[in-house]
C-alpha cells in the first residue's frame, strides 16, 4: 500500500484551463490535472444516501450542542399562545416556521409546473399521433387499419379548446 490516500488505478487525465497565470497552472504550461476516478469505482446512490446521512448526522450534533448552550428560559408569544422554553428551542421554532414559510407555496408551485407539464406532455402526444395520422401514405397499413376519415364536419368546424385540441359536437 502507498503512502498517499489514492486509490489503486486512479489516474489523471489533462484539461485544459484558461490563460496560464501564475501557480502551478502556468509551470506547467497552462495544462492542468483533473483527478479521474477508477475504472472499477462508480458513484452509487447508496453512496451518495451516506454522505448525506453523515452531514445530517453533524447538522444534528450542531444544533444539539446550540440548544444546550442556550438553555435561558424565555417567554414566547405565538398565536395568542403563551410559553417558556429553552432559548435555543424557541430559536429552532422560529426558524422551522420561517422555513414552512418558503416550503408550503413552493410546494404548491411545484405541483402547479408538473400539472402543466404533464398537460403540454399529453397535447404533445396528440398533435404527434395527429401529424402521423396526416403524413400516412393512402397506400400503407396504418392508413387501411384506419378506414376512412373519422373527422365529421361538424368537429372539424368546432373552436380549438384552451388545449388547441377541437371540441367534438355531439348531436
């Protein structure tokens, strides 16, 4: 095992960087190092789930060590409610309710966007199907398994809903 911490079989590949300043960039030309990760070694979600396991678990310990070193008790107001808790408590309460404050409408807007891009998905799909019913050729399967034309007069004369599909007329 060698002395430094890289893993057997990495190695570095050359980038390119921008004009050579000064460091180690321009001694060597202007050509600098990317570390390359092994041929054997990929990124996993099971990998990725640790690092984020472990920066929760520090975000954690922060904040316990931030309750414990303000333990003042102080009155709270809230919504006609009056309590008294820890200093930090109270601090982490009002920080939970600020970030609901951003969570709730940008949720909403969220499932606003993927609402209307399931719609422009589903009006993309019809006008596909719609342009391959047009460009058929007379002679093809497609266009016989079809039969004739199944656009009434009537629904091709209707208004294009807010959707540009027409709105069929049913008598």
């Amino acid at each position: 095992m060698s002395v430094n911490s890289e893993p057997e079989g990495a190695r570095e590949a050359p980038v390119e960087a921008g004009p050579p300043t000064t460091g180690p960039a321009a001694e060597s030309g202007g050509v600098r190092r990317a570390r390359v990760q092994p041929a054997g070694m990929r990124r996993t979600r099971m990998g990725g789930l640790w690092v984020v396991a472990a920066l929760g678990a520090v975000i954690l310990v922060l904040l316990l060590v931030f309750i414990l070193q303000n333990g003042q008790r102080v009155e709270v107001h809230l919504f006609g409610a009056h309590l008294t808790a820890p200093l930090g408590v109270a601090l982490l309460l009002a920080a939970a309710l600020g970030l609901l404050l951003v969570v709730v409408p940008g949720a909403g807007r969220i499932i606003q966007l993927k609402r209307a891009a399931r719609g422009l998905h589903r009006d993309r799909l019809d006008l596909a199907h719609q342009l391959d019913e047009a460009t058929a050729a007379p002679g093809t399967d497609s266009a016989a398994a079809t039969g004739p034309a199944t656009t009434t007069p009537a629904a091709a004369d209707a208004p294009a809903t807010k959707r540009g599909r027409r709105a069929s007329r049913s008598s």
